[in-house]
C-alpha cells in the first residue's frame, strides 16, 4: 500500500506541496506524489526531502475531469489507500468526483494527522468549531487546510518518472493561467496585514504594504475594499474570499463583521487596531489597539524595522 499525494507544480513548488507531503509521510507508508503542471526533474526532486519515495511528473495541466481519472488511474496502480490534497480550489473541485469515483469517503479540510483509532479533526462551520471525522471505506480522501502543520525535512531518494494523463474527451480548456508576481499567497502566509474601509482610501495603502514589507508579510483587505475596487480581489479574505491560517494577523480599520471573522479566525495571533472601542472584532482578539491606523502602523513599521535591526 502507498499515500499518493497531488501537487500543481505549474507555478514552483509551494510551501502546501511541502506541508501536504510531509502529513503524508506521517502516515507511516510509501509516499507517491503525482505532479502536473511541470517535469523539471530537479525542481521535483525536492520532494524527497520531505518524504517523498516517488514523483508522477505530468507536464501539461489537466481539468477537472481529465485531472479526476488519472488520479484514480495512478492511486490504481500504486495501491494507494489515502490520497492527500491541499484544501484549494483544485481539491475542492476534484475531491469529491474522486470520492463518487472510487467510492471512497472524504475527510475536507483536515488540520490534524488520523489519531490512534481512525478519526481525523477538521475545522466546521467557517471555523467556528471542529468536527472528528472517521473513514470506514477501504480508501479514503483527504483535503489539508494550509498552515496546519510546518514542512519537515527527512533523508531518503525521490525517484522523478514521466507520467502519462489518463486520456478523456475534454470540455474544458485551459488557454492560460495568471499568478501575482513578487507577492506571498495568502493561504500559505504565515503573517498578514490586512485593512478595510477604515483606510478611506487606496492612496493611503501605502502604511500597509510598507508594514508588510517591514515583516516579510502578505497584504490582505476586506470584503467592501475589494468591491469598490480599492485592492484586487485576491486579497480579499473571509467568508466570500480566501480562507487564511496565519500565524499573525494584522487588522486595521476593519469593524470585524461576522463574513470576515470567519475567514480569519483560524489565525494563531489576531492583532485589531479600530478607533471603535465596540467594534465586534475586538472581541476575537488576542491583542487589541483603539487608535488611529494613521499613527498606530506607521510607529508599529518603525518599531518591527528597528527590531529586526538590532537582531540581524
């Protein structure tokens, strides 16, 4: 028996690549990982300090349909009983053909390895609660959230092979893919700054991006800021945008309404900076700041520079 562990490679090798083969091997089997997107044998390569045994290099990228039967050909023909995912777009879309397909259950969103007798953790309801799922089918699937544990290193040879796509009448096709350059994915980061209306501007985004740059973080917004244009829709984050788990999360001028909260309450750390005592994010709060962004985060990027200049 093997995991097999699916990866996009088309843009690099993401720190959820990382994290999705090191629960793998946890697992305690041979790790199998199928890639698609890219066949840079060196790039792939890397994969064995994490775990992995083996490496199914597909060049091209799949759809949805294509990308379902030939994760099913490949866990066919490596015996694999546990297929790993990370909970993204592509898993949310997949996994659960793949589970009608071979009849297997599904475990989406995982936050933790299977304890001794089976059951599995997963975050419910946006992250208000947790749930302990146990799989009774023969195989079974599952989604890891990222930020859930942190990539760890091992020893051992990764072999990287040519795979072949299992062939299908495509309905989809994919023309091109788009990735912001020079910026951290927001569901890999592990520290976010992120602010709202209470910026009264784009023009004044400038306090942000320059207290993210001081902590290596990624910038995010809430929902309004996004609709009325301010910042790109990728930096939306919460219930209706991108689900975040970060170790440190940074709000400024966001009021906290509830769409919101459940985006962001996965964060270990949730710092809230509002000129609103009574503003309901105060209450998720680790730490809490009632004052004006405008003077708070450019003191705060002063503080983190003079730090880190003292520790380097």
């Amino acid at each position: 028996m093997s995991i097999l562990v699916y990866i996009n490679a088309s843009n690099g090798l993401s720190k959820s690549a990382f994290e999705a083969v090191t629960y793998a091997k946890k697992l305690g089997e041979s790790v199998i990982v199928l890639s698609t997107g890219n066949s840079d044998t060196a790039l792939l390569d890397s994969l064995g300090a994490y775990g992995a045994s083996k490496v199914l290099a597909i060049q091209e990228q799949l759809d949805e349909a294509q990308l379902t039967r030939t994760i099913h050909k490949a866990a066919s023909e490596n015996q694999s009983n546990t297929i790993i995912f990370s909970h993204d777009l592509t898993a949310k879309a997949v996994a659960p053909r793949l589970s009608v397909r071979m009849k297997a259950g599904l475990v989406a969103g995982a936050i933790e390895t299977p304890a001794a007798d089976g059951t599995i953790k997963v975050n419910v309801f946006s992250g208000k609660a947790f749930g302990i799922v146990k799989v009774n089918t023969a195989v079974r699937i599952i989604s890891l959230l990222p930020n859930s544990l942190q990539p760890e290193h091992t020893t051992g040879n990764c072999e990287v092979q040519a795979y072949t796509a299992e062939p299908v009448a495509q309905t989809i096709k994919i023309i091109s893919t788009k990735k912001p350059e020079g910026e951290i994915p927001l569901p890999e980061a592990e520290l976010v700054v992120s602010a709202g209306r209470g910026l009264k501007g784009p023009e004044n985004w400038s306090i942000i991006e320059d207290l993210a740059k001081a902590l290596g973080a990624a910038t995010a917004c809430s929902r309004p800021v996004a609709d009325i244009g301010w910042r790109p829709h990728h930096e939306h984050v919460g219930q209706t945008g991108v689900a975040i788990r970060p170790n440190l999360y940074i709000a400024a001028g966001i009021s906290g309404a509830i769409q919101h909260l459940a985006g962001v309450n996965g964060s270990k750390v949730i710092v809230v900076i509002n000129t609103d005592p009574e503003a309901p994010f105060f209450k998720a709060a680790d730490y809490g700041i009632v004052g004006d962004a405008f003077e708070v985060l450019p003191r705060l990027t002063e503080a983190v520079k003079k730090f880190r200049a003292a520790n380097n």
